[in-house]
DNA sequence: ATAATAGTGTCTCTTAGACAATATTTC
DNA sequence: GAAATATTGTCTAAGAGACACTATTAT
C-alpha cells in the first residue's frame, strides 16, 4: 500500500464544550463563526491540532487563544468522526468538557468574531454549526452524571463558597430543586468534599453562611443520587 | 495559512480493548505485530481508519477483520495523541472497548500474525506496543465503573446464563469476591436486568439454577456498588 | 417584629451486607 | 448420607428523603 492510502489525509481538531452557571443557569461558551463553513451561526470554540502538540495542550492552547477563560477542570469528552461532518476536508474532532468557576468576560480571539456565554436552555431550539448540537448536548449530560459520582461540582465555584452555592449548581444543572438541609448533611459527611474556612459571609441575605474550600476528594462515594423526575 | 499548516498530515486509527472472561480470570484480545514497528510485541488489535468511513464502522471492521470475535457491546474508550506515540509519523488512535460473550477461537487477520486471549494479570508486568499499555489499563478500569451502574455484564455472558454466572463475571472483573445471596437478590430486584426462562441448567454441579436473558434495562439504578477492598 | 436564609435534629423507609436455614441435585 | 450449589428468609446498620425546629442576620 502507498502512504497515502494507508494514512488519508485527515485533519485533526478540538472542540470544547465550556460551561459555567450564571445566576442559577446552565450556560456554554459559544462563538460566532466569522468565516465559511456555517459563517455567522454559533459554534463551540476549538481549532485545528498543531502537528506537533498533544490532544490536551491544544484544547487548552484553544480554550486561551479563542476564549480567555480559565477553567477549573478540562477533560477529554469524545471523538466525533462522520466522513460529512465538516464540507471542507475529512475532519476528526476530538472534543473536551471543561468547567469554569465564574462568568469573566469572554473576549474575542483571533478567528471568533465573538465569544458568549448562552444559557442552554435557550439553545434547545437552536440550530449549531457542524455537529456541535449533538457534542453540547452530550458534555452536558456527561457533567450531568458526573456530579453524582464526583466532586466536580466545586469546579463551577470561586475559591471560597457557602454549601448553598455549592447547591445551586447542582440544581442548575439538574435542573431539579434539592433539599437545602439533606444537601447540607450529605456534603458535610462525604469526607474530603469541602473543607471549612473560619470565615463567614452574608452575600444570601439571611444568617451569614459558613465559607468552604474544595476538598482533596475526587471521587463522591456513596454518590450523591440525582432525583428521578 | 496554507491548507499544509491548518490541516497538517495526521494519522487517524482505531484500536480495541477487547474483554471477555474465561474462566473466571478477565482476557484481553491481543495479536502479535508482525510488523515494524515493534514487531513481536503484543498488541492491540487496531488500523487506520478508511477516509470514507465512520469511526464507529472502521472500529467494527477491524474487530471483524482482524479478530473475527462478535462482540455483545462496542463503545467508544477514549482518544490518544501524543506527538510521539508512533515513531512512524503524527498518528491519533480513537480506542474502542468491546465485551465478548464467550472465547470463540480468534483467527489471525491479515496484518497480525496471530490474536489470542490473554489473561490481563500475566499482563501486568508485559510491555505492550506504542502505549497500548495504557489504553488497555484506561479500558479495564472503565469496564470496572460501567459494571456498577450499567447492565453491561450481561454482555460478558452467553445469550442464556444462571445467576452465578453473571456473578462469576462480576467477580473476575472488580477482582473481588461478592456475596452469592445478596448478589442474587439485588439482580433479582432490579427492574429489566436479567428476564427469567422456564428452563433450568446443571452445569455447577449442586442443585440446579434457572436461566436467565439479559434484560431490556441498560442503567442500573441503584447502583452495584463494588467492594471496598 | 418580620422576613430571609443557615444549620441541626428527628423520624421513616429503603437498601446493603452478614449469615442462618432450606431445597435440589450428583456421587 | 455427604458434598455441592441454589434459593429464600432474617437481622442489623447505614443512608436517603421528608420535614419540624432553632439560629443569626437585615429591614
């Protein structure tokens, strides 16, 4: 076999579902495309991998260069390869999940004409370029179970946040209510989940809140059981 | 920028992690290269994937080709990139992991000399090709969560089995020896696992066991925790 | 005082885990 | 009968979920 039927050309690239929660709303990182294919339609940021950089470092060489954000946790989510998924050239791309713990503006990067947080509960009609519907809505229900197993959750926290901070990103992200006392116990006893700060704050409005830092734990065990409706 | 600098040349294959128990000690189905590099070394089963082919059909074709075995489940593992993982040039590997019901003899392909189970214990020490050590280590740990909240168990069994064997599956694949009347009363009890048949076998040897198919059911919740130690 | 939020205590129900006891086969 | 495995039942302890009650702030 010659080379070039035995390695096609394949372009490889990384795209990155990013998400955060702004005012108890599951928000993804999304920027306009400026250029051809799908030209002025929303997409997720990403580029094409450098032939000399691994998968991580050109998701988080991507996440700056277009985005600016930093991210608590990236992760690789999947690959997605279907022959027609980019009209250019035969394109695989491998995709990763990353958490962000506050809203910083996004800024515009070098081919983004823009980069914006949108809720995603407005996007469920909408249409994304390439295949970038099916890659968000698959890293979100990825960080969906992983809140259950896993102490993810402080990831979408500042440094220092009280339990019902702590709540209401899973809520956001559940999109189910949780019982603040319950919630409370639950996160108190799993060992290595937060550790308390002697600091106190009154952001709620009501009693001043403990503050917590994230724990050493990663792994959420027995998990935190998602309600069933 | 030239299509050369975005779109550099890469490699893209598939490679699997293919599982199934033999008697009661988990199997890896690997070939032996017959090619540089690392000719004589073990390997995973794995190609290049076709340029006009998905990534889930170019996984199916080299489980077909190259191994023969029909598998009961096939999904995708994770995605492999590092710069310098193939001397050859830039090769990004998309893994699969698949769960063989029984140990129907592999024949060889046509690029591997030869593809044979072996136990992964007697693999702890082996060196694999490329870093197929660690796709192979990354499939065996996923296979050990997906146990415990999924029905994928069944798909290490023969399309009817007993109750014992399902355990028996449990058991060589956590490594950990469970409690054959809890473990029958949870399985028993959780909806849509196992469907009983009205027939019964005698293959252990005591008091005869019913048989049972896999159930319609893929999550299992609650899940089965695995042992602590 | 009232409203608002934080945090503790209590009760019940489900389930996991340990293990006794019984059932049905082969030798 | 003895040995082996299957299956049912029972007990206990841990955890989930519901929710009353107390604590501490702002207005």
């Amino acid at each position: 076999m010659t080379r070039t039927r035995t390695h096609p050309p394949f372009g490889v690239a990384v795209d990155l579902v990013v998400l955060t929660v702004i005012e108890g709303a599951l928000q993804a990182l999304l920027i306009e495309r400026g250029e051809e294919p799908f030209a002025g339609e929303l997409a997720l940021p990403g580029g094409f991998v450098h032939i000399d950089e691994g998968l991580d470092e050109a998701a988080a060489r991507e996440l700056a260069e277009e985005t600016g954000v930093r991210v608590a946790h990236l992760e690789q989510l999947a690959t997605y390869g279907d022959p027609d998924r980019d009209p250019r050239m035969r394109v695989v791309s491998v995709t990763y999940l990353a958490m962000a713990p506050e809203p910083p503006s996004p800024r515009a990067g070098t081919d983004a004409a823009e980069a914006a947080w949108r809720p995603v509960r407005d996007l469920a009609t909408e249409q994304l370029a390439f295949d970038h519907d099916k890659i968000l809505e698959d890293g979100i229900e990825r960080a969906r179970g992983k809140l259950e197993y896993t102490t993810l959750a402080t990831a979408f926290c500042p440094p220092e946040f009280t339990i019902a901070e702590l709540r209401e990103v899973y809520e956001s992200i559940w999109g189910e209510p949780l019982d603040p006392r319950n919630f409370s116990r639950k996160v108190l006893s799993s060992d290595g989940f937060v550790d308390p700060i002697s600091a106190t704050t009154t952001r709620g409005g009501g009693r001043p809140a403990r503050l917590y830092r994230a724990g050493e734990a990663t792994e959420l065990s027995p998990p935190l059981r998602r309600p069933e409706s």
